[in-house]
C-alpha cells in the first residue's frame, strides 16, 4: 500500500559562472610569428586579448598591464566568476623567476588564475592553496628554461671563436 513520504526539500542547483578569460600573448621581435598564438587564445574562448611585440629584455610591458588591470576588474565586478589569465606559454609571459613570483603574487592576491595552452605545464592554476606552490615550480622552470635558452647560443660563439669564426667578421 502506497503512503506519502516526507516532503522533497529542494536544493538550488551550484552556480556555475562560466570563467571570463583575458588573453595575452608576446613576441620579442617583430619577426617573430604571432598568429598562431593569438589563434590559440581565440579558440580559447578569451573575452579580451592583448598583444605586443616587445623585447624581453624591456622591463615594462604595457598590454600585459592593460590584461591584469582588466582581469582586477572583472574580479572585483563579480568575485564569485572565475577569472583567467590564459597565455600561449609561460615564457611568453616573464622574463625571469623573480617576475613571475611576482607577477603569480599579485595574480594570487586578485584570485586570478593562470592558463596555459601549450608546453608540459598546459593546464589552469589557481594561485591559492596547492596552486601557490606550482606558481612556485613554474617559477624555477621558467628561470631554468630561460637560462638553456640563453646558453646556447654563447656555446655556439664559444665554439666558433675556437675554429677562429669572430663575430662581425666576414
């Protein structure tokens, strides 16, 4: 024989804010191909994306200031949405271990996390909790690839001063 339960209690479905993503990307040299990053970021689904074509070597990066700022501001407009600074890849986005410590701090001081498309490390971070100290390896991987990076071509001067080949001579 049927009889009536207690009453169903109804729970809200979770909210689920689909993140806003702010994309950067950077090249050092006009030379260098830009496309298929900005493609990338694209199909990324980025709200915004800002571009430059600077020399790492310039301390001062006006799009990427301009991306932060804008991810601040849809932080602070809708702190419950997550907001994501998406890059192509890490070393597009500092120069060194201490610029991305200090740019992963003020990305974990906003509740901003971090995305990137390519490389071994592809994949979203959040820079609080567990995320704080991956920010952390990002950091030394980032230092340690720009130093292999640097060190192979001075190998190659080494080698071609030893054979008598000076640079700036014909």
């Amino acid at each position: 024989m049927w009889k009536q339960g207690p009453a169903l209690a109804i729970v809200p479905a979770p909210r689920t804010e689909r993140p806003v993503r702010i994309g950067y990307a950077r090249t050092s040299t006009a030379r260098q191909e830009l496309a298929s990053r900005l493609e990338a970021l694209y199909w990324a689904e980025c709200h915004k994306i800002f571009k430059e074509q600077i020399s790492t070597r310039v301390k001062i990066r006006p799009e990427l200031e301009k991306a932060l700022a804008l991810a601040h501001q849809f932080k602070e407009a809708a702190p419950e949405t997550p907001v994501i600074l998406t890059v192509h890849e890490l070393k597009r986005l500092a120069r060194n271990a201490a610029e991305l410590m200090t740019l992963s701090a003020e990305l974990q001081a906003g509740g901003i996390q971090l995305e990137l498309l390519t490389g071994p490390l592809t994949g979203i971070y959040d820079p609080n909790g567990m995320g704080a100290m991956f920010f952390a390896v990002l950091a030394v991987a980032g230092q340690i690839e720009r130093n292999y990076i640097r060190e192979k071509p001075l190998e190659g001067q080494v080698i071609a001063a030893s054979k008598g080949n000076c640079r700036g001579t014909t």
